[in-house]
C-alpha cells in the first residue's frame, strides 16, 4: 500500500474569514464622508457644497482630508477653474452614487415593508416611448400610488450613461447599444423608424422615393443622438450613398416638429411617434424600403432583488407592452 502522505505535505483547505474590517479604510469611511466628497465633486466648488450640505467651508474640507488621508491617495484637485476629481476620485466616484442609491432603495423598501408603500423611481426614456410612458407610469401608481416617478426624455446614448452612473434607476429606450455585465436588457418590442416632413414638402405625391432622393433636403436630428445618427448613415451607406446632412439638432420633439414644419427639412423619428407628427401638420414621406427597426425595452441595472419601487415600475412596463402588442 502507498504511503499516507505526512501531515506537511497535506493540502491545507483556507477557512471563511469571520466578518470583519479588512482595512482602516474599510472600518472609517461611512456614507457621511462619502456624502461630502460627492457634493463637492458635483458642484465642483467646497464653498457651494458647503452651502448645499449645510455645513461650514473648515467643516467639509477636514471631511475630504480624513477621506484622503483613509484612502491613501488625492481624490479632488483644486484648478483655477473649480475643483475636478482626480483619477483616483472619479473612480470613487462612480461607485460611491451606487452607494448612495442602493442606501435610498433600501430605505424605500424598509418603508414599503412597514405598510407606508412609498419610494422613488428615476426613469429615462428615448424617443420611441413618449406615448406609452404615461400609461406605465398609471399601471404602476394604480397598485403603488404613494411611489414619485422622476421622468427625464432624453437620446439613447444620455440615458445608458445616467443608467451607468446612477442618475435613473431605469431606462425606457431602443436597446441597440452594448451589452454591459452590469446592465440588465429586457425586450419588449419592436419598432420601426419613418420619414417626416412638412405637409407641402417637394417629396410629396411622387410615390415611394428612392434614398438618394433624401438627401438632396437638410435633416434634423436629435441632439446628441449619436448612436441613432450613426444608424441612419448605415441605412445610407448600405445604398452606397453619403450620410443626410444634418443642419440642426434639437432635445426637443417639438421644436424639431416646427422645424420641419415650417422648412424642406426631413427627420427620422420612431413610429411610434407618427400620431404626434400628423396631428403636428406633418406627413410621412413613402421611402422605397424600409429604413430600419430598433429593439425596443427597458434596461437597469443587474440586481437579484431589485427594490420594491423600481420592481413594481418594470413589472408596468411588461404589462402596458404586452397589452400594445
């Protein structure tokens, strides 16, 4: 028979750590500290975070100091302009709002369990959702009337950077953007993008205009709508043709409907808004083949146990959308 090996030569199997503080750091730094760096980091200017904190200018500064002096390193840096985040705070940064929310989740969800059902949800939503938000919204408040839902309506590429930094809980917009490990995709529908123009447009009454026909007029644009821009010029390029020249870009619906309206120029917009553009005195133009569908749903970010609020607002999505389709 072999040998037993000797108890040195045993593998040693490494036993659960007992909860605990790993570093001073760990131990010191609270949601207070990391209040006091985040207001200045925003407002980027001590005496203006003070100010919003309630607290004196020597009183914020010593908060920052302790902050540094736990974590090791510089995380805001004084310029002649204001103060910045250094690399080091930038990086606290992004993950210190997380904090923040998941402390705000959790206090919500602590007084829904006490019967109070109340909470707060930051929604964005893109272009493709402005008629149906309304009703998600309605669903929601029906089984939770005491939840505040923030609204913002901006483009695809604004919204997926406030659902990475933490400023909405959750987005209602086309999905076609990168997959990030921290971002949950939910499909819920498809949709469609048209032509819109004015009512006595040139393009008008001709029948189904071929592409190149477009770009011979000036485009509008949502502003910073790059994602959806670079879209539009694929539809072009796949014709083998250039982009449509844009000459104006706006974070208005309305505004870019007068523009149209009162000009030669041309807009993409999701199908979803041709009842606002038509009772706007607008038309669609007929384009020889389509110009492009977008998946449509919600993202936030992944969580097992999503809180109450925000769980009770995705689950309205579902049901509106399922009732449209």
């Amino acid at each position: 028979m072999p040998n037993a090996k000797s108890p040195s030569a045993r593998v040693k199997i490494a036993l659960p750590q007992p909860p605990g503080y790993r570093t001073i750091a760990e131990r010191e730094i609270d949601s207070r500290l990391l209040r006091h760096f985040l207001a200045v980091a925003e407002c980027k200017s001590f005496t203006a975070a003070a100010e919003a904190l309630n607290l004196t200018q020597p009183g914020l500064t010593k908060s920052i100091h302790k902050l540094e002096r736990l974590l090791g390193v510089k995380v805001l840096e004084r310029h002649h302009t204001g103060v910045e985040p250094t690399p080091f705070g930038e990086a606290l940064a992004s993950r210190a709002r997380l904090i923040e929310l998941e402390l705000a989740h959790a206090l919500s969800e602590i007084e829904s369990m006490k019967g109070g059902l109340t909470g707060t949800v930051n929604v964005g939503v893109g272009p493709s959702f402005l008629n149906c938000v309304s009703q998600v919204v309605l669903a929601m408040q029906a089984h939770r009337p005491n939840v505040r839902v923030n609204i913002s309506v901006a483009v695809m590429d604004t919204l997926l950077a406030g659902l990475i930094s933490a400023g909405f809980d959750i987005i209602c917009t086309s999905l076609e953007f990168p997959s990030y490990p921290e971002v949950t995709k939910e499909t819920l529908s498809v949709g469609e993008h048209l032509v819109v123009s004015a009512a006595d447009h040139a393009l008008l009454g001709r029948g189904p205009v071929n592409p190149k026909d477009l770009l011979a007029y000036p485009w509008v644009a949502f502003s910073k709508d790059n994602m959806g821009i670079a879209r539009m010029g694929a539809v072009f390029a796949a014709n083998r043709l250039r982009p449509p020249r844009i000459t104006s870009t706006t974070n208005s619906i309305e505004v870019m409907f007068d523009l149209i309206r009162n000009s030669n120029c041309l807009a993409s917009i999701p199908a979803s808004l041709r009842p606002n553009a038509l009772a706007r005195g607008l038309a669609e133009l007929s384009v020889r083949g389509a110009l492009w569908q977008a998946t449509l749903g919600i993202a936030y970010r992944s969580n097992p146990a999503p809180a109450a609020p925000l769980q009770a607002f995705i689950n309205a999505c579902r049901e509106v959308c399922r009732a449209m389709d």
